[in-house]
C-alpha cells in the first residue's frame, strides 16, 4: 500500500472514531450551539412558506455519482432532500427532485418514498418522485429549467455536484424572483454560485446540513470532528511554515536521505 493510501485511510478511521467520540460525550442535539449558517436557515424559512402557501419546493441533486470524488456532494444532497421531505410532508405540494444521474435518481427515489413511509404519510398519487431530467451537462440543465420556471415552485435548492451549468440554474431562479440556496464542492461552480446564489453554501458548508437541519446527534458530532481537523490542518500548515523559516526541514530531510 503506498503512503498517500495508508494516509487517506488513518484519516477516515480517525474522523469516524472522533465522531462516535463526540457523539457520546456532547450534549443533547436541542442544546447544542454552532455557528449560523444563514442558508439554512432560509431553508427552513421555505418549507414553512411552502406549507403555509401550498406551493413547492425543488431540490436539484446535481449530476455526481456515488463511486468517484463527487460522491460526497451527492450523498449531502441526499440527506438535505430527506430533511427537507421530513420538514414538508404535511405540504399539499411535495417537494420535487430533479437530478443528472441515474444512480442518485434511484436513492433519492428511494429516499423519498421510505421518509414518507416512515412517517405514515405514503400516498402514491401525491408524493413526489426523483427526475431524471438529463445526462448531460446541457440536458440536465435544459430539463431543470423547465421544474425552476414552473410558477408553483417557490424556492430552489441546489445541492449537489455541479459544473459551469449551474449558471443556468441559478440565473434562472433569479430570474424567477424565488430563492436560490446552492452548494457544491466542485470549486469552479462554487465560485458562481457565490456570485449568483441568493443564499450559497461556502465549502464544508454543504456537508452540515444533517446538523442544521436536524438529521440527528451523530450529524452534530461530524460538525465538531470537522472542527478538529480544521485546527489539526492548520497547525501542520502554521508547522511547515515555521519549520521552513528556521531551516529546520532541510536538517530533517538530510537526517532522513542519510547525508547527516
């Protein structure tokens, strides 16, 4: 196994193990404080807008799968679109996902139907189904137009991973006069969707949405191993850099290349 392997493998055990770690030693979820995260919180603000006006709400997932770097873009799609499901059951008007992929198409139609099933709100002919609308970058943008500019949808959410195409997504949500929360882990897309996005979702931000929305405990404590190694990162930058100033790597690597 080569080194960068080993790495990325000690990295998942140790973010799981603090995860679990947090988990049993925080407070209970309704006592816990993090930070705001505005579009969150304009989430939430929509699905009650939602029930209350009996409009809709339109999660699009993105057109990542599940077996390559974009997967956790699209697993934190999911589990937003299950949030917001559980938040809106009571709607008259179910909240529609639209996705690019056929393998996220398949879970979050499975998503949706076992969220409602479990709360006892399962009904064929009212409850919403995944879409998929294209896959490709222009069809899928072209077939989510069309769910956006559909004068029932109140708000859109886009959370998943996106390319360029999600200028047309958000452009057209503008357009619309209805509120656009996006997120995305794809950098070139992210720095649209900070410029067009009413509400954007900047990095890691996409992937606390269990905690903010209320997935559940072990959600809060990813929140709190994320923080862990956020400092972990920085001090091995602050380290790296210090180390190079006083010329105390070049000592090393000529201790470890055996010149020494």
């Amino acid at each position: 196994m080569s080194a960068t392997g080993f790495t990325g493998i000690v990295v998942v055990v140790l973010f799981f193990g603090l995860m679990i770690f947090f988990s049993i030693i925080e407070s209970e979820p309704k006592e816990k404080k993090n930070r705001p995260i505005p579009a969150y919180d304009k989430i939430i603000q929509e699905v009650n807008e939602a029930v209350e006006d009996g409009t809709q709400l339109h999660i699009s997932l993105g057109r990542g799968g599940i077996t390559g770097p974009e997967s956790a873009s699209a697993l934190a799609g999911l589990s937003i679109l299950k949030q917001v499901i559980e938040k809106s059951s009571v709607s008259d008007y179910p909240p529609v996902a639209s996705t690019g992929n056929a393998v996220i198409s398949i879970l979050a139609q499975d998503t949706i139907k076992g969220t409602f099933q479990a709360g006892s709100a399962y009904d064929q002919g009212r409850n919403p189904s995944g879409e998929l609308v294209g896959l490709t970058p222009f069809s899928y943008a072209a077939g989510t137009l069309t769910t956006i500019r559909d004068n029932n949808v109140s708000a859109n959410i886009h959370t998943g991973w996106f390319g360029s195409e999600v200028t047309w997504l958000t452009t057209a949500g503008e357009r619309q006069s209805s509120p656009t929360i996006a997120g995305t882990a794809q950098l070139p897309a992210q720095a649209i969707i900070y410029a067009s996005a009413s509400d954007p979702l900047i990095g890691e931000e996409l992937y606390a949405g269990g905690a903010y929305l209320g997935a559940g405990k072990i959600h809060l404590a990813s929140i709190s191993a994320q923080d862990v190694f956020r400092w972990i990162i920085i001090f091995i930058i602050l380290t790296s850099v210090l180390f190079n100033f006083l010329g105390i790597d070049t000592f090393i690597e000529d201790i470890l290349a055996g010149s020494m």
